[in-house]
C-alpha cells in the first residue's frame, strides 16, 4: 500500500510529454533464493521495470495522436542504456520515448 501511494505521488508531480513514458526500474534482489547476501559485482540493473505514467502520445504529419504502445501500470523490458534519469522525492524514475521501451512482459 504504501509503495502504491509512492508511485501515485510521483506520477501526479510529473506527467510525461508528448510521447515519453515514466518508468520505475525494479531492483535487482540483494539476497538469492536461499538467504545468502549477495556482493555489489554480482547485482546488476534488472531491464525491467513498472511503468508510473504514459504521455498523451506524439502526432503524426497530419495532426493524429498516435496510440501509446504501453500504458500505467505495465511491467516493461527496457534497454541496457538511454532514458532520462528523474529524481523525485528520493525515488529514482526514468524516462524513456515510448519507442525505446522493448516490449511488455505479461506474467
């Protein structure tokens, strides 16, 4: 509940233009399966995270809105690199163009 209220309260300080996505990475586990503390070498940034916020999406040569390919809420596969890393109220958030994000992970 209180992680929900979090991502709400950064997704109402910051709505994404155009066609950008406001993403939160997940954490790469600090402990394996069996209890055991990992070292820092051994934990890498995951490629997936939660999506926060989604803009309206961009328009083409004709004025149309194109459709945004993901939306709040959805676990996405994102790229090794790029995104504009944003701060806010200690959470750190990236924003990626809606065509960097690599696909949607369904569970």
């Amino acid at each position: 509940p209180c992680r929900i209220q979090k991502r709400t309260m950064a997704a109402r300080r910051l709505i994404p233009l155009l066609d950008r996505v406001l993403v939160k990475r997940i954490e790469a586990p600090t402990k394996s399966i069996g209890g055991i503390l990992l070292p820092e070498s051994t934990q890498s940034k995951l490629n997936e995270g939660v999506v926060i916020a989604v803009g309206p999406g961009r328009r083409d040569k004709d004025g149309n809105l194109l459709p945004m390919g993901v939306s709040a809420n959805d676990k996405v596969l994102l790229p090794q690199y790029g995104g504009n890393e944003v701060k806010i109220e200690d959470e750190d958030l990236v924003l990626f163009r809606d065509e960097d994000i690599l696909g949607v992970l369904k569970d």
